[in-house]
C-alpha cells in the first residue's frame, strides 16, 4: 500500500481520506440505510430468544482461546483443537455468523508489525486457524476479535489529537499489519468498546472524551471498510463499559451515550452492522462464583468489578450476603436478558429510514 495522503486527514472524514490513497480495492460504495445486521453473542435466558428474533437480531458463536490454552504459551494456534471445540460447541447447529477470539500473544506479536518474525508466526497460525473452521464449517461465517486492532491511544494522543502524519503512520500499519489475515476472513469485526464514561469526567474532559471516542470509531471503521474490499464491516460494541478507560467497568451505559457515542458514529462511518458483546453467561457466572480457579484474581474485570456493578445497576446499592444465592442468580439471568433484547431495540431504532 502507497503512502496515504495526509494534507487534509483531520478536515475530511476517513472514507473520503481513504478515496485519496491507493489501497488494493476500491473503497466499497455506501451501504444502504436498512437492512442492519444485529449480531448478539449470548442470551443467558432462553425465554427471551423469541423477542430477539422479533428483533432481526442473530446469534454470533464465539470460540474463545480457552480451545487451544496452550496457545498463550507457544503463539501458534492448534488448528483441530479449534475445530474440535467448534463441533462440541456447535452441536447440530450451524449458526451462520462465528469468530474465533485468540488475542494472547496474538494482538501483541502482531503489533510488532511486517517485518518482525513474531508478526509473521501470528499472521500464519491465524490463517491456517481460520481456513480450517471454514473447511469444517463452510456454511457459517467466520471473523477474528478486533481484526483489525485500531488502538485508542498511539504516540502519546488519540485520534481527535493526534497530528496528521502520526494518524497516516498508524493507518499504514494498521492495513498493513491486518491485511493478510482480513483476506481471509467473511466478516470483519474491529472492536470500539466504550471506556471512557463522560459523566465520571470533570465536565471539559467529558466533552473531551466523547470527540476522541467518535473520532477513534470514525478511523477504525474506515480502515477496516478499505481492508474488507466489499465483506461486511460489523464492529463489536457493548452495553457495558469496558476496562482500560475511566469508566465503572462492567456497568451499563446509558442509552442517550449508547445511541450518541457508540452506534452514530458507526452509522455514520457506513457499516454493514453492529455486533454486541456481553459476555453475559460468564459475567453471571464469575458473580455468583467468584473468580475462575487456577491463576490471579482478574482485577480490571473480574469478580470484585463485576459485583460492584451488579450492586450498582441492579440492587439499589446493597450488596448481598450470599452472592450464589440461586434467586439472585435467576434475577441476573432475566435482567442481563431484558438489559441486551433493551439494548438491541436501542440500537435497531437509532437506524435512520431510507429514503423514498
């Protein structure tokens, strides 16, 4: 890929900014306003599967790394272990959508960029990974977590700040770190979570946030429109504030910031659709349990984090004596299910009309 051209990246938007370069493809053209794919990744109540369905909303099977745990130790992903997780997990089912979710060492080895041989490993046992569930499993669709990985924070600024040239330099590698793996891919998936809660904010650095964060899910959705060359852009989000900013992690976000800071801005930057992400069946099970056995406890977003937002968003700020007591746990499965089908409608009514 040229040089991307970077005389007017901060007064233009990031597709017109794409126009201007030499990618491989042709940026592809607008999509139409409806129809929206909404993907969700679990409902921890299966009562409520029909509402979703009432919705347009559609499962998205994850195949997290626990397929393959030793690959946190070698880099290199064991290919039929994946596969035969896929089959345990998927039964007689084939769902149509699926992503395969392997990040350590992954993210950081392919952060280190063309050139490097941990860039190269990763790049080829992601792939080799990939092609496998799909000759396994040719009628689902796959994707990887956050491929492409745009970061937050690059060279000291955000996207709002930062200089044209530091912008132009963290595309390019972008494109060029991600570009072998999204070709392999029938969906792409970069994730925008929300970290940064305005309203914990004093008022200016607030205001501040909120710019930087659209900014941030402009240029990720953009990068990731050039490299899918025409497949579905479909970034991840949640209702939940995430770790890694200021924000109560694990919480809900309101539904005025939901609307404004998360699913407009992606509107905006043209997507296919939106993937929403909970991870709530581990979230209920991590606060009844405490802790998964066999390591540390998780401090950005583990049992501890997880209960004080419960107590926050769902027991009025009282805590309880007994945190597997089976009554709480079924309350959490209802209102965890309600919080996503609230969540879906949300977002499926923030989708403008199309135009006559």
């Amino acid at each position: 890929m040229t040089r991307l051209a970077i005389a007017f990246i901060l007064a233009i938007p990031l597709v017109a900014w794409a126009q201007s370069s030499s990618p491989p493809a042709p940026l592809p053209a607008p999509v139409p306003a409806r129809p929206l794919t909404i993907l969700y990744d679990t409902v921890p109540d299966e009562r409520f599967v029909t509402r979703l369905e009432q919705l347009d909303a559609s499962p998205f099977m994850i195949i997290y790394q626990g397929s393959d745990p030793n690959s946190e130790r070698t880099g290199v992903i064991d290919a039929e272990a994946v596969v035969r997780e896929v089959r345990r997990k998927f039964g007689a089912t084939r769902p149509r959508w699926a992503m395969l979710d392997f990040e350590s060492p992954f993210t950081e080895n392919l952060a280190k960029g063309p050139g490097t041989r941990e860039w190269a490993d990763a790049v080829q046992t992601m792939i080799e990974a990939v092609r496998a569930v799909r000759a396994a499993f040719p009628e689902t669709r796959w994707s990887y977590y956050n491929a492409p990985t745009v970061p937050y924070w690059f060279e000291g600024k955000n996207w709002e700040t930062s200089t044209p040239e530091a912008r132009v330099r963290m595309l390019d590698k972008v494109y060029k770190t991600y570009a072998p793996i999204v070709a392999e891919l029938d969906w792409v998936s970069t994730s925008v979570y929300p970290v940064y809660d305005p309203d914990k904010m004093p008022e200016d650095q607030g205001k501040a946030s909120i710019i930087s964060g659209k900014a941030w899910r402009t240029n990720a959705v953009g990068v990731s429109r050039i490299l899918a060359a025409g497949k579905p852009v479909i970034p991840t989000i949640s209702p939940l504030w995430m770790p890694g900013g200021f924000a109560m992690t694990g919480s809900r976000v309101s539904h005025s910031q939901f609307v404004a800071d998360l699913v407009t801005p992606l509107l905006d930057a043209q997507v296919n659709g939106i993937a929403l992400w909970t991870g709530a069946d581990y979230f209920i099970t991590t606060v009844a349990k405490g802790d998964p056995s066999g390591g540390p406890p998780e401090k950005s977003y583990g049992a501890e984090v997880m209960r004080e937002a419960v107590v926050h968003d769902y027991l009025k700020g009282k805590a309880p004596p007994n945190w597997d007591d089976p009554a709480l746990v079924s309350m959490l499965r209802s209102q965890m299910s309600e919080m996503i089908i609230d969540s879906i409608r949300v977002l499926r009514a923030a989708v403008p009309e199309p135009k006559p």
